[in-house]
C-alpha cells in the first residue's frame, strides 16, 4: 500500500475505534459505537499495555505508526493504537524524557485520504497478522466482514492476508 513515512504530532491523531482487535471488548460491553475515551480505556486493560509504555518510555517508539490522512493535518489510526496511547499517557504523566527522545511526535506512514474504506481494512489485517495475537474472534469477525461488507473473494482475501483458502473459508463459516 501506498505510504510515505513522516514525523507526526501526537495530537494530530485520533485512535482507531473500528481496531479489528478491540470487536470483541465492543461486544462483550454492549458498546455500539466507542468513543476515544473508552478505546483508550480498553487498551490500558491490555497486559501488554505497560510493558510497551515502559519501553517507549525508555526506547521511544522503534515502529513506526500506520496512520490515514483525515485532511487539515489530522490522522486516524490503522495499526498502532497501543503505541499512540502509550505516548498520549507519557504526555498526560509529564514524564521526563530520555535523551533523544520526544514523546510528542511519532514517525508514521502516512496513507493517502483517498484511499478507499475497503483498502484501510484490508490493510489493517495485514498489518495485524504476525503482531500481538487478537483473539480468534476479532480475526474471523475481520474476514467476515472483508467479506460480507467489503465484497471481498475468499481467494482474494486468502491472497491478501497470506492465509489458505481454506483458513479464510472456515473462519467465515465459522463467524
């Protein structure tokens, strides 16, 4: 996918409330549509939350965010929403920096605003598969709707997100 790679300012994004991780946190809360407050809310609940935030904290952020233009300097999320919350709590804690280090900026790719809907989740799935594990149920929820919402193949799906077709077949029959 198209990107280019830029320093950002913390402020300027806003996190993704549509994470393919955080489907299940939604529904087990009865959560129609999130709000930034209880995205972050999720997030910090994560194990792994403190542990990344202590290594920013020390290291800075050593991979880059994937962010889509909003327009008017302004970005959303596509893969990075722990690291972004991380930054904001650094921020919100006036915690003392290390050398070399600016808790308010974050090097992002950038994804152009005129790239389709369809194109953001499709990417999002990339990006996800290999990191964290999200939850057998977030993964299948994603495919299904690459493929009931977004009218996705299952071979181009499979194709995609390098799984087999017959993974990406048993988890939409399966969701």
């Amino acid at each position: 996918m198209k990107s280019i790679l830029k320093e950002i300012s913390v402020e300027s994004i806003v996190l993704d409330k549509d994470n393919p991780r955080l489907k299940f946190s939604k529904i087990e809360r009865g959560i129609k549509h999130w709000k930034e407050n209880e995205v972050e809310e999720v997030i910090k609940e994560s194990q792994s939350f403190n542990r990344l935030k202590e290594s920013i904290k020390e290291y800075g952020v050593i991979d880059p965010v994937w962010v889509h233009e909003l327009g008017d300097e302004k970005f959303e999320v596509v893969e990075g929403n722990m690291r972004i919350t991380a930054l904001r709590g650094l921020i919100e804690e006036k915690t003392t920096k290390a050398d070399g280090i600016d808790y308010h900026k974050v090097m992002a790719h950038i994804i152009p605003k005129e790239t389709s809907k369809t194109q953001l989740e499709v990417q999002k799935a990339v990006l996800q598969t290999g990191k964290n594990p999200w939850g057998a149920f977030n993964e299948a929820a994603h495919i299904f709707d690459l493929f009931s919402v977004h009218s996705l193949g299952i071979s181009e799906i499979a194709s995609m997100l390098g799984k087999s077709l017959s993974y990406v077949k048993n988890e939409i029959e399966n969701f």
